[in-house]
C-alpha cells in the first residue's frame, strides 16, 4: 500500500466514524428521552401505564436489535411511511436502548434514600421541585455508570446499520478492504477505530464520575 | 393477517431458531472455558499476564461482535485460515463473551471476603484446594445471576451471525421476507420466538437462582 492511499483510506474510515458517532448520538438522545418517560411512568405513573412500560422493557429486551432494525426497515415502507434509513435506525435504536437506559434510571431514582422526599416534603416543597431539583441531581450521580454502559453498548450496535444496507464505519471498512484487497487489514482499522470511540467514552465516563463524587 | 404464509414456513424458523439455540450454546460452552483463562490472567500474581489480560478484555468489550465476527471470516482466510461461517460465529461471540464472562468470574471470585481464604490457608490447606472447595463454591453462586444476563445477551447476539449467511433465525426471517410480501407476520413471529428463548432462558435461571441461592453468612 502507498501512503497516499494508506492516507486517502484512514480519511474514508474517519468519515466512516463520524456517521458512527452521529448515529451513536441520536440513538443515546432518544434513549435517555424516552428512557426517562419510561421510568417515571414505572415510578410514579398512572398504574395500568406504569405495567404497559413495563411489558414494553421486558420485550424490548428479549429481542435482538437486528431483528427489530431489519423488520421496521423492511416493514415501514408498507404502511406508507418512506423514512430515511438513518431516522429509522435513530428512532428504532433509540426506543430500543431506551428498555435499558429506563431500567438504569428507574434503579438510581429507587436508590435515593426515601429521607429525601420526607425531608423535602418537611421543607415545603411541592412534588415537581422536590423531584427536580432534589432526587434528580442525586440519581444522576448514580445513573451515570451505568448509563454509559448501556450507551458503549448502543454505540457497537450502530454497527448494525451496515447489514440493512446503510453506511457507515462497518460499510467503509468493506468497501476499503474491497478495493484495496488489504481485508484483514482493513477491518482490524475499522475496530481500532470503535475502541478509540468506545474507550474514550468510558475513560470521559470515569473522569467526570470522579469530579461529580466531590461536587 | 397472513397466518398461513407463517404456518407453511414453520419447519424453515424451527430450523432457524434451532440453529440459534445452538450457536448461543457452542458460544456460552467456549465463553465460560475462555471466561476461566481470562479471570485467571487478570488476578494472577505476575504483572505482565495481568496486562494481557486487561488487554484483552478491553479490545474484545470495546469492539462490536459483528466487527469481530468480519475479521475471523473474512480478514483471517487472507493469512490462510478458513473457518465455516458457524465456526467463526461462534469463536468470535465465545472471545468477546470471555472478556465479559471473565470479568464476572473475577467480580464473583473479589466478592468472597479474604478471610475465606485465610482461614482455609490457616487450616492448612493447599491455595489451590482453598480455591475449589472454599472460594469457588461461594462464588459460583453469586456469579449465576450475571452469567444468566450474559447467556440472555449472547442468545440476542447470535442474530449478527446472519450477517455471513449463518442459516439462524434471522437469516430465516430474511429469506422469508425475500420470498413473500409479509413483513409484520414474518417479523412478528421470528420477535416473538426470539422472545420466547430469551423468556425460557430467563425462567431456567430464576430456577437455578433459586436452588442455590447466595448464602450470606
């Protein structure tokens, strides 16, 4: 391999990444959203609404992402809704992570000593604020290992999107290894480039988790 | 609603679903193997096979299972070596879940308060019996909860495996979709099957759970 094509391929993955990173964070927004919905309807929700979110976690969790990903891509044209490929995996994706991000939140909103509500309540504050700014800043505090595990998690998943046809760092490893015949190669890059992503964001996690103990 | 377009491929996802069940076992057998050498690298007494480990456990929970499973099917055979597609599923998802595995192992074995272990050496045991009959009981305990997590996870994993045309469930569905215009019925069946597995994986566990349940003393 000549450098200048070594360096033309290494540009091509880095795209390929950024569309990674893209698809990472759309997926982690709806999931945190969506998430959060979940585990308070599950909390504090209207009973019948709190099971329904409950039903919803237990299938999402027992099917694989692919299977759902192949099937709404496959099946939404059918019913008319012509959505492009990366909207569908950002909201399949995103509602499918959010079953684990609501699991990870509802078990850090249960952690908070109930003492904080009674002290809050003693105070005089009214439900909303009390949830805001009392319960919520503490949970988040022990939501966040979690979380970043279960947004590690969605992050390889985006490799996904390359088996139903779209394109992104997976799709850039094959279509580099194809024209250049240098596959092993080629793929290995590709994961050099998901463990740049993925340790950074475990190594920002631990970072910010140890500033947040202080605060 | 296409019930009898399903009914005329039922033996098709059987056979799918068969095939799944049996990369999620080949993949658990070769996980909890590999789980053992990862845990036993990570709290060894010599630094450089501590590394070793921690590497391995950080490039194989860092990288995606389908990256994984593309470099042993298709990058090694340009070093010469050929693996069936099935082989490489199931030895890529049997290294990854060894890192996870490992690290549950080594949770479970940290978990047993040293003094376990001090008091089996103080009855003069050998470290090695104080490991099987001490510590590894008591921990194999407490590791059946994640490990069941992890079994659910490789199960859900498995569908990847179509992505090289291993003949599982997926790939079943895919085929299926190919031939028909029948998308929800397809798509519903093969998620409610997948659903079923990981539920019956679920109930077995809690069955376990409960026959040997962690003993705090």
């Amino acid at each position: 391999m000549t450098s200048a094509l070594l360096i033309s391929s290494a540009l091509y993955l880095a795209q390929g990444a950024l569309v990674t990173v893209g698809l990472s964070f759309g997926m982690i927004a709806v999931a945190t959203v969506a998430g959060m919905l979940l585990a308070l309807l599950r909390l504090y929700g209207w009973r019948p609404l709190g099971l329904l979110a409950a039903a919803y976690g237990l299938a999402a969790r027992g099917v694989p992402l692919l299977v759902l990903l192949i099937g709404s891509y496959f099946s939404l044209p059918y019913l008319g809704l012509d959505l492009p490929l990366w909207l569908v995996v950002v909201l399949i994706g995103g509602l499918y992570f959010a079953a684990y991000a609501a699991e990870v939140f509802r078990a850090a909103l249960a952690a908070v000593p109930r003492t904080q509500w009674d002290a809050g309540r003693a105070l005089g504050m009214r439900r909303v604020q009390l949830f805001t700014i009392v319960i919520l800043p503490q949970a988040r505090r022990l939501s966040l290992p979690p979380f970043l595990n279960v947004a590690l998690v969605a992050v390889k998943n985006t490799s996904l999107v390359s088996a139903i046809g779209g394109w992104e760092l997976v799709a850039a490893g094959r279509e580099i290894g194809e024209r250049t015949m240098e596959i092993l190669p080629a793929y290995l890059a590709v994961a050099a480039f998901y463990f740049v992503i993925c340790f950074s964001i475990s190594r920002i996690g631990r970072h910010v988790e140890k500033k947040m103990r202080y605060v | 609603m296409n019930l009898a377009f399903i009914l005329n491929n039922a033996p098709l996802l059987m056979e799918g679903a068969a095939m799944t069940v049996a990369l999620a076992i080949g993949a658990l057998l070769g996980a909890t193997l590999g789980g053992g050498v990862v845990a036993f690298l990570r709290m060894s007494r010599y630094a450089p096979l501590r590394h070793v480990g921690t590497g391995f456990v950080e490039i194989m929970r860092n990288t995606p299972i389908l990256v994984q499973i593309f470099v042993l099917y298709f990058g090694l055979p340009t070093l010469g070596v050929h693996m069936s597609a099935f082989t490489s599923a199931v030895l890529a998802m049997s290294l990854q879940n060894s890192a996870y595995i490992g690290e549950i192992y080594r949770a479970g074995l940290e978990s047993i308060h040293p003094r376990q272990r001090e008091a089996a050496l103080a009855l003069g045991m050998m470290p090695g019996l104080a490991l099987r009959v001490i510590l590894l009981p008591q921990a194999l305990r407490r590791v059946l909860p994640p490990l069941g997590n992890q079994l659910i996870i490789i199960v859900k994993d498995t569908s990847v495996a179509s992505t090289i045309a291993v003949a599982e469930l997926t790939q079943a569905s895919k085929l299926l979709l190919d031939r028909s215009a029948a998308p929800y019925e397809t798509f519903a069946t093969v998620a409610l099957i997948y659903l079923a597995i990981s539920a019956g994986v679920a109930g077995v566990l809690k069955l376990v759970e409960w026959r040997y349940p962690v003993r705090v003393s």
